[in-house]
C-alpha cells in the first residue's frame, strides 16, 4: 500500500518552490522542467508549457483531502510554466468543471492512484512512474552517469521496482533490498538484479542508493559521501544520517507532479491539444 503524505509533510511546498528547484540544480545540474524532460526522454523544446492548460481536482474518497494537496500540484504545474488551477468542486463535479474549462490535462488522486489524464486523448500518466523515472534522473544527474556504476534500491514496492528496472536498462547493476524478502525476490525473477538480506551491509557497501522505502535510514549504515535519491516518504534521515551523506534528493510531490504534467502533455501531438 502506498504511504500517504500528511498535511504536516505538503504544508512547505509552495513556499519553498524556488528553493527546492535551486537544490535540484545544485545536486543534478537540472531544473525541475529539465529533469522532468530527460525523466522521459525528451528535449525542453518539444513541449510549449505555456500553451497547456491544466485542471487539478480534489477528491474526498477514502481518506480524503490532504489540506494543500491539490494547491501544491498546481503551483509546482505553474512554475513549468503551465497554466493550472484546481476546480472549485471536488470528484466528478470538479472532473466535469475541469472538461468544460477544456483542460489539457486534469490531475486526480484519491488513496489508491494519482493520474494526470491527457484530455485529448485519454491516455494518463501515474505518480509511481513518474516518480520512479523523475528520481532515478536525479540519481543519474548526481552520479554523473549510472552506467557500470553499483547502485542499491530500497524498497520493491510500485516505485522502487519500477526505478530497478530503469536503473538496470542504464546499465548499472543493481541491488535490491525489502523488508519483505518475497517481494524482493519476485522482483530478481523479472529484472536481472542482486537480493540483499541485511540493509546494514548493502548499505554500508554502496555510494548510490535509490530509497522508495518509508523505513528509517540509520546514519551507522551510511558509508560516508554516499548519494541519495530518495522519494521515501516519511524522509528517513536523522542530523547523524544527513551529516554522513554527500547528497539527499527529496521532496514530497515536485519531482513526480512535474514528471507526470511533461509526460501527460507529451501524448499530444500539437494538433491533439485539447481546443
Ligand atoms: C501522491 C502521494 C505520493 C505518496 N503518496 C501519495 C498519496 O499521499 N496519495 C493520497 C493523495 C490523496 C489526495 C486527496 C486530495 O486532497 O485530493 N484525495
């Protein structure tokens, strides 16, 4: 089951927008618009954001509204320069407000899934690739290249398997560990990757680690100067953890709202934009 953010964890976000951007590009050498780009492999040229129109609506199903939620998703959707806004109604009366305000593309998530549907034709891309393909960019960026590099994933949950398989197709080999030793182990059955059984050890023996787990990291596991890309939510890191670290990157929603918005408007060809 996905780990839910908290008001607590989504209450700094649009104050902190410039700020998260400037560290992405400090650790990556990439923007959010940038890394979102090479995160599905296309050129910041290719796509006009200010000619995308994007709707973002509240769902109270399940567990309901996380206060901000949906103001963060469109204000991490304007600074890539969009134009987004998040519909007065929520569920079907905001989907309905959203077509009729003929959106691009409508942002939705309840307790289970978080999509951006291209309104244009009806393809959508989800928060657990995006993040996965967003942060494992980061990684890259970071790491100056993942080819022939060892790198370790924790977590074999939606997005930490989906990140292993990207990571493996960069050429590096991967390491997996998860709590649940059978998930892991699924996972080695599809993707060519090792199994680790003890976290202390594959963490004390890798610079670059991939972490899609809301466990703690203990700072005694960390090797020193290692590299961070780390979507996990809650942020698993103490002073003693951060103090040992040459990089964290992490937010709670930037990195795969943006991913998802470049994504979602990169299924229309210009003639399919939503007019
Ligand atoms: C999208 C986040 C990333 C990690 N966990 C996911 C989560 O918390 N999902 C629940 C989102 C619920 C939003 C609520 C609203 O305010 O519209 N339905």
């Amino acid at each position: 089951m996905m780990t839910r953010l908290t008001d607590d964890m989504v209450k700094d976000i649009i104050c902190s927008l410039d700020s998260t951007d400037d560290t992405l590009v400090s650790l990556t050498g990439m923007n959010t618009l940038e890394l979102a780009c090479d995160a599905i492999g296309i050129s910041p040229d290719t796509i006009n954001t200010h000619d995308i129109r994007v709707g973002v609506v509240p769902v109270t199903s399940g567990l309901g509204i996380i206060t901000r939620f949906s103001d963060s998703v469109a204000e991490i959707i304007k600074k890539l320069g969009m134009e987004a806004f998040v519909t007065e109604s929520p569920d079907v009366a905001g989907l309905a407000e959203a077509l009729s305000a003929k959106c691009d593309i409508i942002f939705m998530a309840d307790d289970v899934q978080f999509i951006a549907i291209n309104a244009g034709n009806g393809r959508y891309s989800n928060n657990s690739f995006s993040t996965a393909a967003g942060y494992v960019s980061a990684l890259k960026g970071a790491a100056k290249g993942l080819a022939g590099k060892a790198v370790l994933v924790l977590g074999a949950g939606r997005v930490g398997s989906i990140a292993a398989e990207l990571i493996v197709s960069m050429g590096a080999e991967v390491t997996i560990y998860d709590i649940d030793g059978k998930k892991a182990n699924d996972l080695s059955r599809r993707v060519k990757i090792k199994v680790a059984d003890d976290v202390g050890a594959a963490l004390s023996s890798h610079d670059l680690i991939f972490n899609a787990s809301p466990a703690p990291i203990e700072a005694d596991h960390i090797r020193e100067g290692s590299i961070f890309s780390s979507p996990g939510i809650p942020f698993p890191f103490d002073d003693a953890g951060l103090k040992k670290v040459k990089a964290v990157i992490h937010d709670p929603l930037n990195i795969g709202v943006a991913v998802m918005a470049v994504q979602s408007a990169s299924f229309s060809g210009p003639m399919e934009l939503n007019r």
